[in-house]
C-alpha cells in the first residue's frame, strides 16, 4: 500500500517501529504532490526534492541512534501560506509579498518541527487570507478535492485539499470567518476551530484585541485532530490571553458517552440565513447518525438573539481588524493597485469607524457570548449548525453573489452561518455531512461549550465511527488511482 493512504497517527507508529522509513514516506508523498497537484494546485513553494530527501534521512538516522523528536517525526508537512516559515517563502497570497522569506518560524510551525515535522512547502490561500475561495495572482486556483472545477473553499483551502487528497497526511489553517470549517466540509475532511486563546498566534503586532482568528488543525481522522491539536496548543508568556496546554485529546477520545448528549439544530436560524436547496437536509443525515448514537437533537429558533444586530457588530469587528492587517501595505499608494478589491472594500469600510462605534460593537459582542452561554446552560450540550450555505462554487467565480434567488451585500455575507463560533471565541468542528446530488460534500458544524475543545473531539470521534460511508468516499483522482493499482 502507498503509505500516503494511511493516517497520520499510523503513519507516525510505522516510523517509530522502524516498519517505514521516513524517506521512504517523503518520497511517496512527493510522488503523490507530483500526480496530482498539477491539477489541484493545493502546495505551492514546494521545496528541492533532493534537500527534502536529506532531511529525511537526517530523520531516519536521528531513530537510528535511538532519538525520537515526537508524534510528527518525519511526517512531511506543508504550512498554510499565511503562517510564518524560516528560510521559506510567505506569500500570504499577494503580488506585493511573492519575494518575502522570513527569518522565523511562526510558533505554530515551531511547535510542529519540534514534534519531528518537515515542512516541504505551503498550502495555497486567497490573497491575505480574505474570502472563502483560495485564489490568487501568484499561484493560481486551488481546485476542489472532488472536482478541480470548483472552489476548494478557504482561506485553508490549499490545505484541506492537499489532505483529502492524501498530499498531506494531517494539515494546518487558520480560521477567522470559517477558514478552517469551510474547506474541510467541501472536501470531506474535519477542520477545528479551537476555543479563543488555544493555539497561541505569535510573531504577532497585537496580542488584546485581534483574538477573532485563531490557527488550529485539520485531518481526515479525529485522532489526528487530536494529535495536532496537542502540538499546537499551549500557553506562550508573549501572548498574554493564550490558555495552558498538557492536555492529552488523543488518549481520551473515547472517554464519551454521546447518549444523552443534547444538540440544539440551529438549521437556518428560521430562514434568516440563505440557503442552497438540499445543505440543510444532508446536514440533518448528519444529525441522524448523531441520533444513532443516542444523541438528542433539538430544533430551536434564535429567539436568543438578534442575528442580524450580531452581524452588524461582526461588520465593525472585521473591518477594524481587517483594515489594521493592511495597514501597512497601503502606505505606499501605489500597492493598492496589487491589492484585490475585496481587501480594499475591507479597509475602505473601516476608514470612518469611531471608537464610538467599535465599543458599541464590543458590547454587542459580550452580549452574545452572554446569550450563547444562556443557550448551553438552559438547554443544550453543543449547537449545530451548517458549516457552509451553498455547495462548492465555479472556481472562475470570485464570490457567490446570491443564494437561492436572495442577493449578497457583501463579499462575504455568504459565509455568515460560520461568524457565531468566531464571536463567541468558542470552538467549533466540521464534521463531513454527505453529498448532494453532484457529487459535492458539505459539513456539519458542531459548536461546543467555552473552552470544551475536548468534548468537541471526543463528540467528532463517536460520530467519525457512525460515518464510514461518507469519510471512505474518496476524491475521484484518489480513486482512479487506487483503480489502476497506483496507490
């Protein structure tokens, strides 16, 4: 068997037994990137073969001598394009960035090498991170796992095609406004939003207010989920509201009795939100199978809150942050022609906020926590909603312009469904839902209680037992491949 089929925990115990070798997995994978992302366009920067080969007989020699770095020791791993990378280009997707390489690693991508990871190159992303479809000017478009025609989704698109379609055994992202969620649910794969202050963001400018994204993980399988979460996590002294790491998500998976279990079905929040005909339903053969288990399911309307009073603090929250991103690329007047409109829009909107408005806005926002908390405290164990609102769109699109006759006053008002996890600093999973009637994936988004990452796991672990015949259903390249005794 290719060894790239398998996951990446197994992957790591075959390392660890001396059964594979890590250069006989770097060359698999290399062989697997070369195959198919010509088409899929999901890694860019992709490093030297042969530097790749060396540092993982380097690798290899290090267990000879009995030294284990970790869990990731020789698993190859290519680094979403916003994260920092010592000595390896950052795009962060823009025309104004193509040349930059940093001189250190961000402390995400320090924490996997540490656990033995080798970074081998990026996985692609829209222009600074912006909009959920990974397109840019420098690498192109990343098409969809199971149909290169359409939008991977994003802005860890590059990332969770290259994962369901085994470029990449376990991935990174980040996740500001669906970011992780999105992709993983139109490529059938799991993405995890972790709780606000989890994964730590440094090098970063400020370390108070811009805590609406957050990097977390993205895998084919819970356990994996797990394991890089774990790596990841952990408080750093440099950024000052990150929480404290040690917990062991992988060994307690299990450790959960899902009967009993209360989920409040949020749907369409009672029409307020738009929707493509037949996501709500394959989302609930989701809930279905989480009934199985003896989960209890629950429709409630959002008389808990105004959706769209949370939609008009979001809009404040965005653009205030948005706008500070760029900052810095728009002093120079020039680079706005090197700048996509959509990021412009961004940085337009905030220019006449007061600090009037965003504390009002900041008010709203603890109001809404406030009413979540009510919500799981009265009445529920997780909410679940949607992960996305349409099936995956054409790739020549820049952004859906209407769903289901209703028009989009925004570049991102399709993606509103994923803003609730986001305010509320909450954490949040994609779990894979099905199909529709053109062979696309949706997810299944299940948002857990403050700070409950692990219950979200251990919830994602029963149903990933209870879904085998969505997860086995694999891209078609993967496919045709395993057809011809390729993989």
């Amino acid at each position: 068997m290719d060894p790239t089929e398998l996951p990446a925990h197994a992957l790591s115990a075959a390392i660890h037994a001396r059964q594979l070798s890590c250069r006989e997995l770097m060359h698999a994978t290399l062989a697997r990137i070369a195959a198919l992302n010509p088409v899929h366009k999901a890694i860019v920067s992709l490093r030297d073969e042969a530097e790749l080969l060396r540092e993982a007989d380097a690798r290899d020699a290090q267990l000879q001598r009995g030294e284990a770095m970790g869990w990731m020791h020789g698993l190859p791993q290519a680094i979403k394009d916003l994260a920092l990378t010592a000595g390896l280009r950052t795009t962060l997707g823009s025309p104004l960035m193509k040349d930059f390489i940093p001189k250190e690693d961000g402390l995400m991508v320090a924490r996997m090498k540490a656990a033995g990871a080798i970074v081998i190159g990026k996985t692609n992303t829209p222009e600074f991170g912006l909009g959920s479809h990974s397109f840019n000017e420098l690498f192109g478009c990343t098409g969809n796992a199971y149909d290169p025609a359409k939008s991977a989704g994003g802005s860890s698109g590059g990332a969770a095609v290259a994962l369901a379609t085994r470029m990449l055994a376990v991935a990174d992202g980040s996740d500001f406004m669906g970011s992780l969620r999105n992709p993983a649910a139109w490529n059938n794969v799991f993405g995890l939003r972790p709780s606000q202050g989890r994964v730590p963001l440094w090098p970063a400018s400020d370390v108070w207010v811009t805590q609406l994204g957050t990097e977390g993980p993205m895998a084919r399988h819970t356990q994996d989920l797990a394991l890089l979460l774990e790596t990841q996590a952990g408080h750093d002294p440099r950024v000052p509201l990150s929480l404290p790491g040690g917990e062991r998500y992988a060994q307690r998976l299990r450790d959960f009795q899902p009967r009993g279990q209360r989920i409040a079905w949020l749907g369409d929040l009672g029409g307020y939100l738009a929707m493509e005909p037949g996501i709500l339903e394959v989302c609930e053969q989701g809930l279905q199978r989480l009934q199985g288990l003896g989960c209890v399911v629950e429709p409630r309307q959002p008389g808990f809150f105004s959706p769209e009073a949370v939609w008009q603090a979001w809009l404040v929250w965005r653009r205030w942050l948005v706008a500070g991103r760029l900052a810095p690329y728009l002093f120079k007047p020039s680079n706005r022609a090197l700048i996509k409109p959509e990021a412009l829009w961004e940085a337009d909107q905030a220019a006449g906020l007061s600090g009037a408005q965003t504390l009002a806005a900041s008010t709203q926002r603890s109001a809404f926590y406030q009413q979540m908390l009510a919500l799981f405290d009265a009445h529920c164990d997780f909410i679940a909603l949607p992960a996305t609102q349409v099936w995956p769109f054409e790739a020549s699109q820049r952004w859906p312009q209407q769903i289901n006759g209703r028009a989009m006053d925004t570049y991102h008002r399709w993606m509103e469904v994923t803003i609730y996890a986001s305010f509320a600093g909450l954490p949040a999973i994609s779990l894979p839902a099905g199909f529709g009637p053109t062979g696309l994936p949706c997810g299944l988004q299940i948002i857990g209680r403050p700070q409950a990452d692990l219950a979200l796991l251990q919830l994602s672990q029963a149903y990933e037992d209870a879904a085998q015949d969505v997860l086995q259903r694999r891209p078609p390249s993967i496919a045709a491949q395993l057809d011809d005794g390729l993989a």
